[in-house]
C-alpha cells in the first residue's frame, strides 16, 4: 500500500478530468479546456497524458506505456513506474494484454479492441496555432468552421516541396466536424485513427486541453483531390524480425554508413521474432554466431 | 435598379467621442464612391462599420446579397458574415502587412480565399493564382515567394489580387495608395481602374488624397468631425466645393 491516493491525483481532481474526458467524447475532436494540475515531471514529459491515464485508470487495469513505440525508453520507463508506485497497477508490456496504453507519438501496430484505451501524450493540441497564432481566433475559427487555412498549409508544402510533405501530426477532420492535430504520430499511423475500436483520449498537460475520439469515429485526413493524403513509411523490412508492414525506425549502427531499420513498436517486433519471423541483419548476425 | 448597398444612419460613438454621426447613402453596383477627409474624420471608423469589422451603435447596412437580396449585414449572424467578407466582399488595407499572411508564400495568400470557399484541387487553386499575379503585373516566378521579399507597390498589388480572385462585387478600400511613392500609385491606380472597369466592382475608398478620387471615384463624401458636410458627383465636388472645409480642403492641394 502507498501513501498516495489512488493514481496520484486527488479524487476531485480526477472528476474534473472526468468530466472533461466525457465532453471530449460527446463532441469527437473538440478540444475541451480543463484545470491541468503540476504533475511530479517537466511540462513536454507527457503531463497530460499522465493526467487523463490517472483518471481512468482503475486497480484493476493492466497499463502500457510507449514512446515513440518502444516500452523501455526514459520516458516510458519512468511513467510506469509511476503508476506502479502510485497506483498498484499491474504493467504490462503487450499490446494486447494491456487495458490502457499510454503513448507517445505511436499508434502500436496491433489491433486495438473495444475494452481498451489508448492516452496520447499531446504537445500543442491547436493544429491551426502554428498559422494563426491568436487564441480567440482560432476558437472562432474551429467554432465557425473556418478550415481553410488548414488547407494552406498543405497548399505551402506542396509548392514548396512538390508533394505534403507533413510527415507527422498530419490534420484530419473528425466526423465531418473540427479539424484535429493527432498529436505528433507518423502519418502512417493516421488511418489506425478511423474507425478504431478503442477509445483514444488524448491530454495536453501544459495546454490545459483534452479531446477525444469515440470508437469507431470517422477521421479523414485532410488533402487535394490531385494530391491525395498516402501513408508513408521507410521502403525496406524490419532488419530484426522482416515486418514490412511496420513503421520502421532508423538506427545507425557505426561511423561507415552502417545502418538498420526496425520496428519502432518494440513489442510488436519482439512478438514477431518470438513467433519464428527473422529479419535480414538478425538472421546474419545469427549465422556469424553459429 | 437596387443599390447593392444602402447605408441607412451609421452612427458610432467610442465611450463620449463620436466616430461618425448619422451616414446615409447608396451604392449602385459598378459604382465607385469616395470618402474623403482629414484624419480623425471619421472615414476609417465609418468603413469599418460598414464592412462589418466595427459595431455601429445605430443605423443599417444593407448588402443586396445573392441569394435572399438586401439584407441588414448588421443584423446577420456572424457566420453569414464573415462567409461574405471572403466571397462577396473585399477589403483592402492600408498597409499590406495587415491584409496579407507574410510568412506564406504569394500563391498561398491568393488561394487561401479559395480554399476557405471549399476549393481543394490543387492544380486549379495553383494556376488561378497564377492568373491573379499576372493581373497584378507580378512575375510568375515570384509565385512560391514570400511577401517579405516583395517591395511595398508588389505587396499592395499581392494584397489587391488576394482579395479579388473571388469575384468579390465590393471592395472596400482603406488608403490603398498611402505610403507607396508617385509613379507606384500611378501603377497601381491604373491597375485598381482597370479591374473595377473590367469586373464592374463597386467600390467604397477611403483616402486623404483627392487626387486618387477624383481618378477613380464616380461619387465623394467629404466627412468633418464625423459628419458628412458635402456629397456629389466628383468633378463637381472638387470642381465647386460649396462647404467651408470642402473649399479649405480643395485648396490645400500642393500645386507642383
């Protein structure tokens, strides 16, 4: 027994969340306002995802954290660990037998089901701020439904670039309604957004925001008809267990142009291998060994 | 024929200081009209309220509008409002940096008024942007430049393509020529000429400089301390003033 209550917030605290999550819910993509308390890290370590994952976690769920996909970066490491100490909940690190999955910049590359919530950890929840910077009118905007210069953007990018080169926290619209910035996710990770069984919270500690994808929710990524919205990831296989359809991260493996690709979602990639599957650099150095 | 806009009363106050007091008129469509006079008259605040980005305390503006004919934009909700001051209505700064987004490109801010209207072809948005700029007399490979790299008389003309490229029916006009030297309002002056010939716009300008009206103006309103002191046909305003201010004004006019 610890000497926090349950999940380190107070109870009253936690209503607020509450009921700020359940607003979100009722009007997917609306971002709702709520009193972010100090939390025991930095602001920009995921206070706000650890806010909504204290309120609504229960003594009986099994709890995941990932960064950037894998489950035993600083960050993810330390949030479980506060959650273990502060609430007693069992951790996990499998996709599937985890109830609630915190996560930072990633969608985990297993299917999610219907009894579980996916928290995202959410740096600037505003996804016109970056062009208009005022507050007030970016509320007007998103309550008038003045989505055009989102479209500008994109517009910038192709001229700029030839194609929409946003590679992440690439907007969608929600239900045909607000505009949203899906935190900082690869846009291969966009199309998990629609359609997903799961309940997908996400929380801006220093923001003060929280919004929310119901499941099942229509998400579209916004585009041109001559320049449709495409899912990009790197064009190779895993090296450690010859996934390919995986978003792959690259890691740089000495001063002479040596490099590998891998899964970012490590648990996926650990599944895989675990079930037989090898990947081109693993299977080499395997033969070396033998 | 309607007047495409009828100004009924427009009366501001700011706290005990009056802006502008009682303004009626109307505006037939491919009329341009004037306003005239010197600062702290009252024009800036009457535009304002007329283009619905200041809340008179009394009177009515009425839009002759598309679909539904005249209608009150005061009495609008603010939607429909803002939804005309992207299609049907344009307004034009004094100073460019207001009415432009500086740090998107020159095509950008001529398609932003497009998109915001629902286009979302790319090659389509790209290349009436292109046109635009031509119109304006800017090179087509300034398109993916910023406007902070244009001069003062290009951002102006950016600024006037921006806000055209919607087929807009009435621009209001605060200054467009302030602040650019001689032979760059004359570009631009013949420029603004031709597109309110060429679209049949109508055209409310506000100016301290009688020679831009008595150029494009069919009408002027001389306004003092918040009223009007004297309306008419332009060459017959600047020709015989009648009022006090109006002879005053008139004669003011360095001679080169």
């Amino acid at each position: 027994m610890s000497d926090y209550n349950f999940a380190y917030l107070d109870e009253q605290t936690k209503r607020m969340i509450r009921r700020a999550i359940l607003k979100g819910l009722a009007v997917p993509g609306y971002q709702v306002p709520f009193a972010s308390r100090e939390m025991p890290m930095p602001y920009g370590w995921g206070t706000g995802g650890v806010q909504v994952s204290a309120a609504t976690l229960t003594p009986e769920d099994r709890f995941k954290v990932i960064d950037q996909g894998a489950d035993d970066t600083t960050n993810a490491v330390s949030i479980r660990k506060f959650f273990e100490r502060t609430a007693g909940v069992e951790v996990t690190e499998e996709t599937e037998a985890a109830t609630i999955i915190q996560t930072r910049h990633r969608i985990p590359e297993a299917p999610l089901s219907e009894d579980q919530i996916l928290v995202y950890q959410v740096p600037i929840p505003e996804p016109l701020r970056f062009l208009e910077p005022r507050e007030t009118e970016t509320r007007k905007m998103h309550s008038l439904e003045e989505y055009g210069l989102m479209h500008v953007k994109l517009y910038e990018d192709i001229s700029q670039h030839g194609a929409i080169a946003t590679a992440y926290a690439y907007p969608v619209k929600v239900e045909g309604r607000y505009v949203m910035d899906p935190s900082p996710i690869p846009k291969f990770d966009n199309p998990k957004l629609a359609d997903c069984p799961a309940i997908q919270l996400f929380g801006a500690g220093r923001e003060q925001r929280i919004y929310a994808l119901p499941p099942y929710s229509d998400v579209v990524s916004l585009d041109f008809e001559d320049h449709p919205f495409e899912a990009s990831k790197a064009d190779h296989p895993c090296d450690l267990c010859g996934a390919r359809d995986s978003y792959l991260d690259e890691v740089i493996t000495d001063d002479r142009g040596g490099r590998m690709f891998v899964c970012s979602d490590t648990d996926y990639c650990r599944t895989r291998q675990a079930q037989g599957h090898l990947g081109a650099q693993l299977a080499a150095k395997q033969e070396g060994a033998a | 024929m309607t007047p495409l806009l009828q100004v009924r009363g427009i009366t501001k106050y700011y706290g005990a200081r009056l802006g502008c007091r009682d303004v009626a008129f109307d505006l037939y469509p491919g009329e341009v009209m004037g306003i005239v006079g010197e600062s702290g008259s009252g024009k800036s605040t009457l535009l304002g309220c007329l283009a619905g980005q200041l809340e008179p305390d009394a009177g009515e503006v009425l839009f002759d509008t598309r679909a539904d004919g005249p209608r009150d934009t005061l009495a609008m909700s603010e939607p429909e409002r803002r939804m005309l001051s992207r299609t049907d209505w344009a307004f034009v700064h004094q100073h460019a940096r207001d009415g432009l987004r500086m740090g998107v490109s020159a095509g950008g801010n001529v398609g932003e008024r497009l998109m915001a209207v629902g286009a979302r072809h790319y090659g389509d948005i790209r290349s009436q942007a292109t046109d635009w700029l031509g119109r304006v007399e800017i090179p087509d490979d300034r398109i993916d430049d910023r406007p902070t790299a244009f001069s003062g008389g290009m951002q102006q003309r950016l600024q006037i393509a921006r806000n055209l490229v919607t087929g807009p029916r009435l621009v209001f006009m605060d200054e467009p020529t302030g602040g650019l030297d001689v032979s760059v309002q004359a570009r631009l002056l013949d420029l603004l000429r031709g597109l309110v010939r060429e679209m049949g716009l109508s055209a409310i300008i506000v100016t301290h400089d009688l020679a831009v009206v008595r150029l494009l103006a069919d009408r002027l309103m001389v306004m003092k301390d918040g009223h009007v002191v004297e309306s008419g046909l332009t060459d017959q305003v600047l020709d015989d003033p009648q009022h006090g201010y109006t002879q005053l004004l008139v004669s003011s006019v360095l001679q080169v």
